[in-house]
C-alpha cells in the first residue's frame, strides 16, 4: 500500500469534515486493491439526519488513488422526501461537508476559488433550486465581488450587540461565510433580541430571525428582517416552498430513471 497516498487521502478526508474515523474503512479498501470503492458517513445537522457517501478512484497507471466527490443526502423529520446533491472534489475548491449541508438547506457560502487561468478570487455560492443539471444536481450560482454584496457592511446596518467585540464580530462574519445559522443579540428600542442570522447575497443583505428555538427549528416558518424592512418583520416561507417543489421533481426523475 502506498502509504503517502493513504496518509494525503486521510487528511483529505478529514478537512473535508468527515472527521477521523473513516480512517481504518480507508486504509482496508485501499489495500484491497479495487478500481474504486465508496465510504459512508451520517450525522445530524440539528433535526436533520445527513448522509455521505464519498467515492474514490484508482489511478490506472500507478498504485494511487483519487478522492473524487461525495454524495450528501438530507432527511428532514417532517418531510417524507429526501434531497441529494453531489459535490466534486478540487485540489482548491473545496466544498466541505457542512458546507454542503448548508447549502442543500438554502443558504449561501464565501469560498476562495480558482478560475480555469489559476487565478484566484473569492465569490458566495448557492444552489439555485430550479434549475438542475443531467444528473439531477441542483446548479450552483456565484455571486462575485464585482455583485457588490458586503457582509461587513450589512451587519453594520443593524444594532448587533456581538459587533462592538472584535473577537466576537470575526467569529460572527466567519460562520456566516461558511453559510451556517448564527445567532446573536439584536437591540432594538433598547432592549435586547435573541436572534438568528444568514447571509444573503442574493438580495445584499442579512436575513435577521426571531430565535424561536436552542436548535434553530425555523428554516420553514420564520420572521426575516431585511435592511429594507428594520422595523416590520415580514414573514417568509419562500425557500422552503422552493426546496419541496425541487425535492419533489427530483425524487420524481430518479422515480422515472429506475
């Protein structure tokens, strides 16, 4: 077995967030010598039960093998449907397991990625939920910085208790680049606000959610303030409304394909 492969893919697959025990299922599929054998992963995002399978390939002129993408599924507790995407894997592309997650649940992620000139650049992704690919993957669409959006600038339009701390506020812009649901403390009228809050480059603003659980169970039934609407909460369902027509029109495809 080659071992500098076996220890490159490992790390692979732990900053790929898969964490650390996939280790001995890697090295035994490795010595077993295939042309390409899969591994399993599953956790839970909250309520949401999250599948991987990663998939991986061997050179056919030498002893090495390649990580090429992994497969995540989501299933969420009340919804009978489950949706799939599949990420490929880059040498600076990157898209980690969380991170996919986050995007299968609606929002957006900042990644530094690298054009086909090997320039680098830094754009926000996110699955557009109608448009689908061959395969039945949901397209990603890149907001550039040329968009105009500006995370920094749009959590300054709001009275965030956690900006007026620098640790905090990096901490703060961090999770929100990789497109997780943070809460923080909103002041409003002087009193202070548990809230949740997700980037949205789409629009060029923050979305801003009345906490309504420890977990965060309200991706489909929340009240959004928008730097257009500080003083009314709005409510929206759109995206989850966008996400079960998409489910449903994709487990219909892989129904007809079987």
């Amino acid at each position: 077995m080659n071992m500098n492969n076996f220890e490159y893919l490992r790390d692979q697959i732990k900053y790929s967030g898969f964490g650390e025990h996939l280790e001995s299922d890697l090295k035994k599929h490795i010595e077993q010598g295939k042309p390409e054998f899969q591994l399993k992963h599953s956790t839970d995002f909250g309520h949401d039960k999250v599948n991987a399978e990663l998939n991986f390939s061997k050179s056919k002129q030498t002893d090495m093998y390649f990580f090429n993408s992994y497969q995540v599924q989501i299933e969420k507790p009340d919804n009978q449907l489950a949706s799939s995407q599949l990420f490929y894997i880059n040498k600076n592309n990157n898209i980690t397991f969380k991170e996919a997650y986050n995007l299968m649940d609606g929002r957006s992620v900042h990644k530094n990625l690298t054009n086909k000139q090997g320039e680098s650049f830094e754009a926000w992704l996110q699955l557009d939920f109608k448009q689908t690919d061959d395969q039945g993957n949901f397209k990603l669409k890149q907001y550039h910085e040329n968009y105009g959006y500006n995370l920094d600038s749009e959590l300054s339009k709001h009275t965030i208790k956690e900006l007026t701390n620098q640790t905090y506020k990096d901490n703060l812009t961090e999770s929100l680049k990789k497109g997780n649901v943070q809460s923080a403390t909103l002041i409003r009228d002087g009193v202070e606000q548990k809230v949740t809050l997700e980037a949205n480059p789409q629009y060029k603003t923050v979305n801003i959610a009345e906490f309504v659980s420890n977990d965060m169970k309200q991706q489909n039934d929340r009240t959004l303030v928008t730097r257009q609407g500080q003083k009314d909460l709005v409510h929206d369902k759109s995206k989850s409304e966008d996400v079960k027509k998409t489910q449903t029109k994709q487990s219909r495809n892989k129904k007809q394909s079987m």
